[in-house]
C-alpha cells in the first residue's frame, strides 16, 4: 500500500507532510531500519518539508539501542535539521506556524499513555502567548488526541498533561491539534 500512498501524496503536491508516529510497533532498531526504507522512496520525491513525531510504539521500551535508533529516525525523516532532545520546537512553512511535541515516554506494555511535560508545557504557553503574524495559522503536531470527550474510557491510552495546551486550544491559541 505504500508506494500508492506516495503517489497520492506527490500527486496533491502538499506545501508539507506529517507523520504523527507510530512507524513501528515496539521501537526496535530493526523497525525504524525497515520504516526508514519504505518511506525513503518518498522522501527522495518530496519538494516540501517532512515533519515526523514520535508516537508511543515509537518508544515503549525503555533501552539504549531502541532510543537511539528512533533519534536517528527522528533526525532523518527530519531532513536532517532537528534532533529529537529539541522537541518542542516551531516551524514555519508558509503562513502555518506548526509546534512539534513529543508526548511519548517509556512505558509499562499494558499502558499507552503519553505525556506532555512542565517545560513543553511551558514552552508552548510563551510561544502561544508572544503572538503571532497577522493570518498566520498556529498547529500542534503530537501523537495523542489533546481534547478527550471519554477520558475515564481512555484511561489507558490518554494523555496526561494535557491541561494547558488544551486551555489553549479552547482559547484558540493554537489553531488545530494534529495527531496520530
């Protein structure tokens, strides 16, 4: 199914894609390897900017191997220019001003929760708070869903820390929430 989802991407000519993670199932190296080939067709075609976020499966386990293979993921799919200890950061492609969040952390099997920390937290409100260009469209790029309408429901699968980005959004800080 891949190599037709390339084409319906290249197709549109996207001003950017994004990827909101999950590339693996349990982050192993032989996963992003495998990944990284599959979407290498693509990327060699695209004339816009990839913008990839770690889901959960992309970190569940909590080993060195696994970690490295996903900041290396993490830095190609990036075009090379971000690292993922960056994370939150600010782009800007056109009149779209996308903060990318890495929600995810190493957890039990059983858990696939994600979180989002003081100091993204933190960093988001200055960013959302300092203003932005006239007619400029503010977008969140994380994994998890940052609004829940069952979070007893979702109990094992919510995100945690949410609060803030989601007063936010309510507030229309931050124009639209993409995630995985």
């Amino acid at each position: 199914l891949l190599p037709a989802m390339h084409e319906k991407i290249l197709a549109h000519k996207p001003d950017a894609v994004i990827c909101t993670g999950d590339i693996t199932s349990t982050g192993q190296k032989s996963e992003f390897d495998k990944a990284l080939g599959q979407l290498d067709p693509l990327l060699r075609r695209l004339d816009c900017p990839f913008l990839f976020v770690p889901g959960n499966h992309d970190k569940y386990v909590d080993d060195p191997a696994c970690a490295a293979a996903l900041a290396e993921a993490f830095t190609k799919l990036n075009g090379g220019s971000l690292m993922l200890r960056d994370l939150p950061v600010k782009t800007r492609i056109k009149e779209c001003e996308f903060i990318m969040l890495d929600e995810t952390a190493p957890t039990a099997v059983w858990s696939s929760c994600g979180f989002v920390s003081r100091e993204s937290d933190s960093v988001i409100g200055q960013w959302c708070d300092s203003g932005r260009k006239e007619g400029a469209q503010r977008i969140l790029v994380g994994h998890f869903p940052v609004l829940e309408r069952h979070p007893i429901a979702r109990f094992r699968k919510r995100l945690w820390g949410q609060k803030g980005i989601a007063a936010r959004l309510k507030a229309r800080q931050i124009d639209i929430s993409l995630c995985g």
